[in-house]
C-alpha cells in the first residue's frame, strides 16, 4: 500500500484537467505524393485526485502508523492499535478472505453474467463480503439501519478520546469476522458510540484493507426523483443527511468506483408514504428502481424478505437482478424460482439457528439432499457456528 506523506491540517479536493497525449506534427516527404500523417489525438483516462485528509484516515485505519511523525503525540495509540489490528487481520485474510477469493475465481459467475452495479441491501457497514464476492463492479449500494456517521481529524483528537474509538471500532468487528456477519443488535449499539457514529468508519477501514485510495467521501440525500442532492464534503460535525459515497479506486483502475450507503427502512411500511391519499415511494426507494441489470447479494439478512411486508424490496432486487447470491436468510427458493431465476445450489443446509427455526425451508432441504453439493471452502453467514456454509446462485 502506497505510503502518503504526512499532513499537519486537513486539504480540500484539489481541481484537476483532463490531459491529452497528442501525437507530433507530421514533417512533410521529400516525396511530394507521399500521403500525409493524419493526426490523432489520445486521450489517456486519467482518475480525479487522491483526497489527502480520507485516504489518510483510511490508511491509519488500516494500520499504517507511517503516516505520523515521530513527534505527533498519536503515534503511540496508533502504533499499539495497529500491532493487535494487523494480527487480527492477517487471520481473517488466511480464513476467510483468501478461500473466497479462490473461490469467487474458480466459480466465474462475475464474467458469465457481468453487471456494472451490486444491490446489497440489509448490508450495515459490510463492504468486506461485497468487495470479496463482487470485486469488479463499478458501483455497490449498500443500505442499512445503521446512521451514516461522519469523520474527525486524527491528528488533534486527545489521546484517549482516540483509543476509546479504536477499541470501538475494533468491538464493532468481532462478529463480522468470527461469525461472517454484522449483529443487528450489536450494529445498533456499536454505532452509536462517540467517534465511532456510523458505517462510513469500517467501510473506511475495509476499503483501505482491500488496497483502495480514496478519491472523495460525501454526505448526500436524495431529491424528490431518487437523484442525488445536498452533496458535500463528509465533514467532522453531525451532517443530518442521509447516507454518503465514496469514491475509491486500485492502482490499476482507469476509473473511480463508488460505494453508495444510505440508512433507510426497507419495509414496505418504510418505503411507501400517503400523499394525498396517493401511495408513493420515498425518494430513497425511488433511487433503487432506477437501476437495472444489476446484481444482488443477500447474507445474514434476518429472513426478512421471506415475509409479505418486505415484498418492495424483494420485488425490486428480482426486477433489477440478472444474478442473485444469497445464503437461505435472502429470498425463499420458491419466490426465486417463480421469479424466473435458474438456482444452483452450494454449500450445505440442514438447519437454520434456534431464532429463525420457524423460518426453516424444507424444500430446499429436500433439494440439496436430491444434488448433495460440495461443501463450501469457507464459512459465513449464520450456521458459521455449526460449520456450515450455504449459498445460492441464482441467475435468469
């Protein structure tokens, strides 16, 4: 990962111009009928600026205590943060990052059915599992209870103050990496903890992780057609608005992704409102159908959409998506199938917990006990307990 040069005082974004690489002259032939070179000019894509003050926040989330001068009087929370994270990371990687990445390789469901933009709702502040099953898409919109937060200057935070952040920040990652997913209820508390006031902080940290820089981070709502509005620059104060973006980008990339995450209710008694007597969408809601071909992603999602009063969402997703990857909590395999969707089976399923017993799917018990799938590398999801993994891949 790139080293940035430390900075005392947060930058703005700085402006930049496209630059064209335009090929010489031609010089004229000693012969007279020689044709003449046409001349072309090559535009070289060329990304927007680094931001200096978040990719530098993300970084030392990250671990990277090299961003501090010796003299900054951080450095030494920092550095014992960085210490106990990077231990715990390098476990996580071998465990579960790695197993997925040869998985989702072997698999090659991204290039048979390739889409621009994931769906991933009831995904809190889980960019890791996205990134991992989905690393080339261009655009992933991820929606959540949990408030979108906002940011602070790590530089003049008193010291405490900053290792009480840190020991949030890692708190609010143990489920995640133990079991494979972010607790509702802890998500709830977690997030609502001094520093650590929303999901723009771990999708930071795992953008980071993953070798990203970041490009720009925005707080933003949406106006009354589901377009964005009200964007700003995140900030270090209570922003009010309703979710962000962030811009970010690998080395190699020719052009900037964009994370999108907003809070919102997903039911159908969230999304809808009376005007008039008139049923209508919220503007949130009306951001989500503007997309198409797309892909979804569904892990850990509390069975939610097996229930009537989250039909929108479930409907939306099946709409939009030409490939669905789900564990049992997403969409029912009945619904799929009379959606249209072709489903192959992975993994193994026996069992849901005790707290979704009565959410158990004998059907498609039956069905994998008929195909007896290998069992998955990895474990995720909500059996990661009893050790097991299922998935399904859903494609029309």
């Amino acid at each position: 990962m790139n080293k940035l040069p430390f900075l005392t005082a947060f930058c703005g974004l700085f402006l930049f111009s496209c630059q064209s690489n335009q090929s010489p002259e031609p010089t004229e032939s000693s012969i007279d009928s020689a044709p003449k070179q046409e001349i072309k000019t090559v535009v070289k894509p060329q990304l927007p600026p680094v931001d200096p003050k978040w990719n530098r926040f993300a970084l030392m989330l990250s671990g990277d205590t090299d961003l501090y001068q010796k003299n900054n009087p951080n450095i030494g929370v920092w550095k014992n943060y960085a210490r106990k994270s990077s231990i715990k990371w390098d476990v996580l990687n071998q465990k579960i990052a790695l197993p997925i990445q040869q998985w989702v390789a072997q698999q090659q469901y991204n290039q048979q059915h390739p889409s621009r933009t994931l769906l991933y709702p009831f995904a809190g502040g889980d960019f890791f599992y996205a990134n991992l099953f989905f690393p080339d898409k261009d655009t992933i919109i991820m929606v959540g209870l949990e408030p979108p937060g906002f940011l602070f200057n790590p530089d003049t935070i008193e010291q405490e103050q900053l290792a009480t952040y840190l020991r949030d920040l890692e708190k609010s990652l143990f489920f995640p990496h133990k079991l494979g997913f972010f607790r509702t209820k802890s998500m709830a508390i977690d997030f609502e903890k001094g520093l650590l006031n929303g999901t723009v902080h771990t999708c930071l940290y795992y953008l980071a992780k993953a070798n990203k820089q970041i490009h720009y981070v925005k707080a933003m709502n949406f106006d009354s057609n589901g377009d964005f509005c009200d964007v700003e620059d995140i900030g270090t104060v209570k922003h009010g608005k309703k979710g962000y973006r962030i811009g970010y980008a690998s080395k190699e990339d020719k052009q900037v992704k964009e994370l999108i995450y907003f809070a919102e209710n997903l039911a159908n008694s969230g999304v809808y409102y009376l005007d008039n007597q008139v049923k209508s969408l919220i503007p949130a809601a009306k951001f989500m159908e503007k997309h198409h071909n797309t892909s979804a992603f569904f892990k850990a999602a509390t069975y939610l959409m097996h229930k009537s009063y989250f039909s929108w969402i479930r409907n939306t997703c099946t709409t939009a998506s030409n490939l669905i990857l789900q564990d049992d909590s997403g969409i029912p395999l009945k619904l799929l199938e009379k959606s249209g969707y072709k489903v192959q089976l992975l993994g193994n399923y026996t069992r849901t917990i005790p707290l979704f017993n009565n959410l158990f799917q004998p059907d498609l018990k039956e069905r994998y006990q008929e195909i007896k799938p290998e069992k998955l590398p990895f474990t995720i999801g909500y059996n990661a307990q009893y050790g097991e993994c299922n998935l399904q891949l859903a494609t029309k």
